[in-house]
C-alpha cells in the first residue's frame, strides 16, 4: 500500500483537470458538511484567524518537540485553547480519542 503522500499530487492534479470542486455534488456535500459541523469550522478559522492577524504563533509539538505543528482542539467551543501536535502525533491523539481512552 503506498503512503498518501504519494497518492496526494496525482489526486490534487487529477481533481484540478476534471473540475472536481466544481461539481454541484461536490459543492452541495461541502455545504452539508460545513452546516453539520459548524462548532469545528468555526473553531479552525478562530485558530487561522489568530496566527494570521493577532500573532499566534505555533510551538513545537506537546508530545515529541517536532516544529511542524497542527492545532489539536480538545474542545471546540473552546476555539483558542488548542494543543500544538504534529501529524504523526496528531493522529495518535485522534485514534485514542476514537477509541475512548481520552487525553
């Protein structure tokens, strides 16, 4: 099985040539998405919003220091209480969540 980074530059072409997020359908599962869990698009563009015009600044993941971070928001009606993780970092967090065993 390849890794989806592999995958990604041949989809994103792929998406781009065929007019993918042009498509009504596509467009319309968006919306619903976006109206489904709006507590969580809120949240991420309270985050975006605050490093891109207040300052916010990302620090080095929680759990092993690495410097390219995400914001991991425990909390959603808490927008701007976020804990900084990297991607290998940030998916373990949200497979333990899945699985019960919280933070």
């Amino acid at each position: 099985m390849k890794e989806r980074g592999y995958v990604r530059p041949y989809d994103k072409e792929w998406r781009r040539r065929n007019n993918y997020y042009n498509r009504p359908e596509v467009k319309r599962r968006e919306k619903e998405r976006i109206v489904r869990d709006i507590v969580k698009y809120k949240a991420r563009w309270a985050v975006a919003a605050e490093i891109r015009y207040r300052g916010l600044r990302r620090q080095p993941c929680a759990a092993c220091g690495a410097s390219n971070t995400h914001a991991h928001h425990a909390d959603y009606l808490k927008p701007l209480k976020v804990r900084w993780l990297c991607v290998k970092c940030h998916r373990v967090e949200h497979a333990r969540t899945r699985r019960g065993l919280g933070v």
